[in-house]
C-alpha cells in the first residue's frame, strides 16, 4: 500500500511507468514481428531445401546411368569408380531425405524409390560382374541385365518427378498459408501502429495536464510574486501528486509572505519564526525557475527528478516552524537539496558526509539550518568556478558539544565581505547566512560563538557551527 501510495503521489513515477509500458509494448512487438519471420523464412527454406534434394537425387540418378552405361560400351574403370561414388552418396541423401519428409504419401513413395534404386544397384552389379567373366564376349547375358537396369532407372526417374510434384503442391498450400500470415501481420502491423500513435497522443495529453501546465503556471506565478505581487493564486485539485503538493506549498507560501507583511509587528515580537518563515521564498523561487528552464529545454526526466526532490523539501518546510529538528532530518533535506543541484550542473558539484552516528538523533537544531548554507557554499564559492567544486558536511563531538561544519573548496569570501554578510543588520540583504546566524543565535540563546565562518579567497570556505548536546 505503501508503495502504491507513492506511485500515485509522484506525477514523475507515473509519467515514467507510461513510457516503460509504451517501450514494453514497442519490444513486445518488435518479438512477435522476429519469431513470425523467423518462422517465415525457416518454412521457407525447408520447402526449398527439399525441393533441391530431390532435384539432385534425381539428377545423381541419371548420372549414374550414363556413367554405367559408358563402363558397359568402353570398358573404362574410372567410369565404374565415378558410378559407384554416385550410388553411395545417392544412398545418403535417401536417408536424408526421409528424415525430412513427414507426409505419409511421400515417405511410401521415398521407400518405393529406395527399393527400385537398391534393385537397380544390383542389376547393375550383375551386369559388371558378366561384363568382367571369362568369355563374356561371346555370352551377351550381361547386355540383358544392363538393358534391365536402365529399365528400372527410368521407373526411379519417373517416382522422383511424382515426388517432386507432391512436394510441389504441398508447397503451393503451404505458400498460400504463408501468405494469409503475411497478410494479417500487415494487419497487426497497421493496428499496433495506430495504438501506439494513440497511447502517444495521451501520453502527451497527460503529461501536459498534470506536468506541463500546471509547472508553466507555477513558474509564472513566482515570477510575479518575485516582482513582488503577493496575489497570485494558483487553482489546486483535490488529487494528491507531487505538482499539487508543490501548488499548495507555493500558495501557502504566498499567503504566508501577504500575512507576514500585513502583520509585521506582531511578527517582529515572535522574531524567531520570523525569520524561519524567511528560509523558503527565494529557495522555492530559485528551484522552480531551474525547473522551468529544464522543462524548456526538454529535459522532462531531470524535472521530474527535481519535481520530486522539491515536493520532499517542501513536504518538511509544512511542519511546525518552531519545533526543533533533528540532524538526520536536515541532512535528509539537505541531500534533497543537493539532488537538485547536481540534477542542474552536474558533475560540477560533488558533495560528501563525514557524520558521527551518535550525533544524527542527539543534536537538534532549528528547520533549514543546513541548506542555506549548502546552497551560499554552491551559488558563491562553487557556481563561480568553472571546474565546479566539492561541499564536505561533517559533525564531531567535542566535549559536551557536537561541531558541525560545512565546508567547500570554492572561490572563498574576502574579508570585508565575509564580515558584511555576519552583520545581522545587514539582514535585508544578505537572508541566508545572516538569517541563518540569527537564528541560531536565538535557538541556542547566544549572542555569540554558535556560528562563524572561514574563509581563505581564491581557496575554501568553512561554516562552523557549535551545538550544545540533547537540546530538545
């Protein structure tokens, strides 16, 4: 049930449960078509195959009348020998070809034919044997047993024509069957192909009511509140998919952003979900115009995947903002987070964990801790570079707290940068690592030596983070 609740919440899962049918269908028949002719082409060749064994027995009959006949008239020995091969390899091919044949009539008619040839062999035997005798010069009774012999030969003649006829017109049948198959796998050929055109046509409506369109919507939508119109309203549906979570987030989202100008002083006296609620805007805005531009340039499975990722993320920003979370939560999200990342540059960023086990359930910490800082390590220290770069998350315990930095091996922060984006008063303008300082600030009831960072310019950045052990 689980894995079923899942497919249908995953528009990307379903969209590509499609395409693995269409491609099953295509293979399958693609089989169907090969194994027909294959079948095709083997009766095909039996027939022929048949068809020249006879010939040829035939003719391997005839020759070696005409060879024995000049051994008889000459004398010469080497017609004998040629004679004899003939004979031999016509034996052969009668067992061969009795292997082959499966129709009763015909396997009577090839007996037939052995017998008459086994007494033509024999004949022909006698009559050399006379030949060779003493005095056969003035008995001729080997003339008698050799004209005998031509006799029976041409009986073997006229079975194998009746053979082949029977073969004929057992071909003739056999080809107009041949035909009938052709026919209706032209037949199923017309009608797969048309299905197939038509599971195209709903594929692609499919994918453009529940992917395409709703995601142009959204990516408009965003662009507005952006330029800072906070009335957008996105129509949801009642079915519960990736793309409905991600609407519903957005106008949530929105109707958080009007709410919280609206009621800026009662927010000012609860400052720290304040500034939590400020975690989300410009990272969903940022994520959603990745996926636009992914979408534009088709690359529909990358969106998916990021489709997903940000569903997941935005699935973990709807719960309570003031309830602290543990490390294993955020490094989950954080891992969401990267996905997308790496989904939009690709191998320019790598990222690894260095993370003792005991810290992952015994530090908390307040939601999106982690990712603002991933993401400032990426737009400002990775993206810059143009081989890319690598992010290392590692947690230590020291003493009765847990260290975590987040480092990346960027194009670092210059000194009076750096100490611009720590100023809390300057907020407004720097929202992710300030607001993230703020936070933990407050979170751990400090003004100072929770966080700071390290940079060297041109070298690496280092966020540090000081945590006290079991806070919730």
């Amino acid at each position: 049930m689980k894995f079923l609740g899942n497919f249908f919440f995953s528009i990307g899962r379903q969209i590509l449960a499609m395409l693995f049918a269409l491609l099953v269908m295509f293979f399958a028949f693609n089989l169907f078509n090969q194994n027909m002719l294959t079948l095709f082409s083997k009766e095909y060749s039996s027939q022929t195959s048949m068809i020249e064994s006879i010939q040829l027995l035939k003719n391997d009959f005839s020759s070696s009348g005409t060879l024995f006949s000049s051994y008889i008239k000459t004398g010469n020995r080497v017609n004998l020998a040629e004679y004899n091969e003939i004979v031999f390899a016509s034996f052969e091919k009668i067992d061969e070809l009795s292997e082959k044949l499966k129709n009763d009539d015909e396997i009577y008619l090839l007996g037939s034919i052995k017998t008459a040839f086994t007494f033509y062999f024999s004949e022909c035997c006698a009559s050399s044997f006379l030949f060779n005798s003493k005095g056969h010069g003035e008995n001729y009774s080997y003339l008698e047993r050799f004209y005998y012999s031509q006799s029976v030969l041409s009986y073997l003649l006229k079975y194998c024509d009746t053979l082949l006829e029977s073969i004929v017109e057992k071909n003739i049948s056999t080809n107009e069957e041949l035909r009938r198959k052709e026919r209706k796998m032209k037949l199923y050929n017309l009608v797969f192909i048309a299905l197939l055109f038509f599971s195209y046509i709903v594929f692609m409506v499919y994918v453009s009511r529940k992917l395409s369109a709703p995601l142009n919507q959204l990516v408009k939508a965003s662009r507005r509140v952006a330029e800072g119109d906070f009335e957008q309203k996105i129509p949801e549906h009642k079915t519960a998919n990736s793309v409905g979570v991600l609407i519903h987030a957005f106008n949530k989202m929105t109707a958080d952003i009007k709410k919280t100008i609206e009621y800026k002083e009662l927010l000012n006296q609860a400052r720290f979900l304040a500034l939590q609620s400020q975690t989300n805007p410009h990272f969903l805005f940022n994520t959603l115009n990745s996926i636009g531009r992914t979408i534009t340039l088709g690359k529909t499975e990358q969106s998916l995947e990021m489709i997903d990722s940000l569903s997941s993320l935005m699935r973990y920003s709807f719960s309570e903002n003031d309830v602290p979370v543990a490390l294993r939560d955020e490094l989950e999200v954080s891992r969401e987070y990267i996905h997308i990342q790496q989904l939009r540059f690709g191998e320019r960023i790598k990222y690894e964990e260095k993370i003792d086990e005991e810290l992952l359930d015994s530090v908390f910490m307040p939601k999106f801790t982690l990712q603002p800082l991933i993401e400032n390590a990426i737009i400002h220290g990775i993206e810059p570079k143009e081989s890319g770069g690598k992010i290392i998350v590692s947690a230590k315990k020291r003493g009765g707290k847990a260290i975590l930095r987040i480092f990346d091996n960027g194009s670092g922060i210059e000194k009076n940068i750096l100490a611009q984006i720590l100023d809390n008063n300057l907020l407004s303008k720097r929202i992710g690592v300030a607001n993230t300082k703020k936070r933990l600030e407050l979170f751990e009831k400090s003004e100072g030596g929770v966080f700071k960072i390290i940079s060297r310019k041109d070298n690496w950045t280092m966020a540090v983070i000081c945590f006290k052990m079991n806070q919730a």
